[in-house]
C-alpha cells in the first residue's frame, strides 16, 4: 500500500478537535481518543467523524463482509441531524466494495435486527449516537445477526489504517419494515385489557413506532417528546438518568395513568415508571420478566449484569431459575445467552433480551409489550405488582469522569491493588470490583462508552448504604485525593 494513503486514511479516522491526524496506533491497543469503542464506533459531528471517515469505514466493513462471503448489509439511521449524510457516506463506501445495500431508512435500531430477520439478510450498519448528546454520532455493526465488537472492531480500524479494501459496484434498494415489526411485536403479545400509557421517547426516532405499536396494542396512549428531532430539545434520550424521566413522572400522576415507558434515543433500552410516579429501574423489571418465563421454562438460566440488585439472585432461585452474572455490556449479555441457551438477559442500563418468543436481540419496544402483557392480566395496578418484588435503597449508575482511557484504567488499577484485608469485604472482579459488604455492596468500574468510572451501591436499609458510600469514597480518595466525587 501505498505509504501517503495509509496516512491519508488513518488522519481521515482519528482526525482531533486540532484538525490533526494522531499517530498510527496498533489495533490492540486503540487509544480512547479514537473513534473505536468496544461495543460500537462513536465520535463527535465534524471533529472526529465525518462523511469521509465514515465512507472509509463503509469501504473497511464491506471488504470484511466480501472476505466473509457475504454480499448483502441493511443500513438503517437514527434521527440525529447528521445522520441522513453519514449514511450516504457509509452507503458510498459499502457499494464501492461490490456490497448491495437494503436501505429501510430512519427508523430504531431494534427495527434494524428484526429487519434481519425479516429481510433474510444478516448483516446491518446502523448509524446512530443512541443516548449521546447531539453533537454525537456513530455505527452500531451486525454480522450474522450479532453485534461486530471489540477485536473485530479493532480489526476493522487495523483494515481501514491499511486500506486494504475490496472493489465491486453494490447496488442499491430501499425498503420498509416498520408495518412488518409492529404486527409481529402485537402478534406475540396478549393484552387482556386495555391500559393508559405514558411514553416518553426523549425526540428520539422510536416516537412514530413506539406510538403505532401501542395504539395497536389497544392502549390508550399519552405521548411526551414522540416527535424525532436531532436535536433533543427536551431532555437528553436516556431513561438511565433520573433527571430525564421527571415529565414522564409527572405525566402519570396527573393523568392517574397504568404505566410509564421511556425509550432511549435509538429504541434498544427501556424505562419504567410505575402508577404510583416511582422508577422502576430494569433489574426489577427484570425479577419480574424472570418470574414470568421460569413458570413456561423452569430451570432455564437467567442472566444479569453486575450493577444489577443482589435480589435478581434470590428471585430466580425462588422461581426455579439458574442466575448467572456477567460482565457489563450488551454484546456480552448475548454471548452468554448463546452459550447457555438462556432465555432471557438484562442489565440495569435497560437492555432487555428475550429469547423465548422473540429473537434475542435487546429491544426496548418489545420489552415495553411483554411488561404491558404481564400488566394487562392482572386486576393489579403497576404499583401493586412491583411492590410484590424485593427491593432495598440503592442508586442509580453513577458516573466520575476522567480526561482520558489511559487515565481511567490507570486509576483502576491502582484501586484493585487497594490492602481491604481489615475490611470485612469479599469481592467480585468480574467487571471492576464489586464489593460486598455485610449489608450491601458497592461496584466501581470502568465505563465501556466513555473515559468515566461507573458506580452503583445497593444496602438493606439507608443507614448501611450510607455506610458503604463512605467506605468507597475513602478508598477512592486513597488512590486520587483530588477525585471529584458526585455522592
């Protein structure tokens, strides 16, 4: 290759706020500051992507599917304002590999997979900065119907730095699936009674679909922020923060309604607001989805994330389950479906997986009708059926930001070497470090998505996890006393 190209396509792909390429660095061991992540590609609005930087990646994806013997990829886009030209831009690059492009236009990425399905094609790009600010953008890969992460996304930045792509001429069609997903998502649901519903998608582009599938689903329906504009005038997409869940709150109260959904910016995480206006956060909605499945398959494995309450443990036991806790992260979750056939999965950023009745992909539509299935056959109120499950004082995720990946896994380390051996403290390493207490436990850990620590403390009562938000806190400042603690 030549050298001046390698250059070229390598300053195209880690192009800095200074307009400045970074230096080539090797795929194991991908800087933060880049735009490959573990779980997908993200970067920010013409300072780390642009249309360029994305038809180069469209090249360096549709020359790994042809090594693949693969011709066919979906693409699909999201609602940010960039993301009709950057889907042209990764289009341009796919087709220039001799890719065909099945194009279904805006529309959720939980619509994407199913269009896997639908559309017998098991390979999709779908550009989208899901929950982000938006100033960002990025991809979300499919091959073979799983998420392409981590070393193959490491890989693929390897193939674009070396421009080592194929040549073809790709053709073109564009489709819609959106009626398709509504009537399979109604058809695999039983209502047996109509509700009232709130739903919130934050001017994200699930408004249209999610509205259609709960009208179709007979609900009564109350919309906040169902309109898609990229510019999310209202509050940020994400259901994971308290903050951006108040109007949905307020909605259900005033309007004495069953239930409230919120949907993230791209549709995959759902949550949850009970009758009574109280977060439900997903791993008690997933108690609760546990409960339901292990009455049809008793004895099935059952699979949560490590910031999930210690509750899920004794609930799926109760229930005849198998728990299983894994490491964070969406792609994980559905390895470890696969590898024990387990037929439902969750984490507490609202990633719910079926695999009973649906195709065990995270879809946070799908996750809203089985909830509203669960609600509809019971003469309970939502209040009432959440208030059967346990549940103790706890937080929600709480993020610490650093500068930058390299100082953030610095400070990890440093903190698991930490002397706790005259603390009466066992601790889990499966992600970060989950320490539990007597009464309790805290996790510290760092994100997959961006350059910050991720905490959680979950205790039997206020006063114990007071006690073990003190305990981290003193150890966190042990490693950096100038640490900027946010609990």
């Amino acid at each position: 290759m030549n050298s001046s190209k390698a250059s070229e396509v390598q300053g195209a792909l880690v192009t800095l706020a200074n307009n400045s390429p970074a230096p080539v660095v090797a795929a194991s061991d991908i800087p933060v500051r880049t735009i490959f992540r573990k779980y997908d590609i993200r970067g920010i609005v013409d300072v780390t992507l642009n249309e360029n930087i994305l038809r180069q990646i469209g090249r360096g994806f549709g020359s790994t599917l042809v090594e693949r013997g693969e011709r066919q990829v979906i693409v699909a886009r999201d609602t940010r304002l960039s993301s009709p030209v950057y889907a042209q831009a990764m289009i341009s690059g796919l087709r220039e590999t001799g890719i065909d492009i099945t194009d279904i236009g805006a529309t959720p990425t939980p619509v994407a997979n199913f269009a896997t399905h639908a559309l017998d094609i098991p390979n999709a790009v779908i550009v989208t900065g899901s929950h982000n600010p938006p100033n960002y953008n990025g991809l979300k890969l499919v091959v073979g119907r799983k998420p392409w992460h981590a070393d193959k996304l490491a890989a693929l930045n390897q193939r674009i730095i070396n421009a080592d792509f194929s040549h073809g001429d790709g053709k073109l069609v564009s489709r819609s699936v959106t009626s398709r997903y509504i009537e399979r998502v109604a058809g695999s649901v039983e209502i047996e009674r109509p509700l009232s519903v709130a739903i919130d998608c934050g001017n994200g582009i699930s408004g249209p679909v999610a509205s259609a599938l709960l009208r179709r689903l007979g609900c009564r329906v109350h919309t906040l922020y169902c309109k898609p504009d990229g510019r999310f005038p209202n509050h940020h997409p994400n259901p994971s923060e308290p903050e951006n869940l108040k109007a949905l709150q307020q909605a259900v109260i005033d309007h004495s309604l069953d239930i409230g959904l919120a949907l993230d910016g791209d549709g995959d995480r759902l949550g949850v607001i009970d009758s009574s206006g109280k977060i439900i956060w997903p791993d008690r909605q997933l108690m609760l989805f546990a409960q339901e499945i292990l009455k049809q398959q008793p004895g099935s494995t059952i699979i949560y994330d490590v910031k999930s309450s210690c509750h899920l443990d004794r609930v799926i036991r109760r229930a005849g389950g198998k728990p299983l806790m894994v490491a964070s992260g969406h792609s994980v979750l559905r390895q470890k479906m696969r590898e024990t056939g387990a037929p439902l999965a969750g984490e507490l950023s609202g990633h719910m997986f079926f695999a009973d009745r649906w195709d065990g992909f995270d879809d946070g539509l799908y996750t809203a009708a089985r909830l509203l299935e669960i609600l509809a056959n019971t003469t309970q109120s939502s209040n009432e059926l959440f208030a059967t499950l346990p549940d103790s004082p706890c937080t929600p995720e709480i993020n610490i930001s650093f500068n930058s990946e390299e100082a953030l896994l610095a400070f990890m380390e440093a903190f698991s070497r930490l002397d706790r051996d005259n603390e009466q403290i066992k601790v889990s390493a499966i992600d970060g470090l989950r320490l539990e207490y007597p009464h309790g436990w805290g996790l510290v850990r760092a994100s997959n998505t961006t350059p910050s620590l991720s905490l959680r403390f979950e205790a039997d009562d206020e006063q114990a996890l007071e006690a073990i938000k003190t305990s981290i806190r003193r150890q966190l400042l042990r490693v950096d006393p100038g640490l900027k603690l946010t609990f």
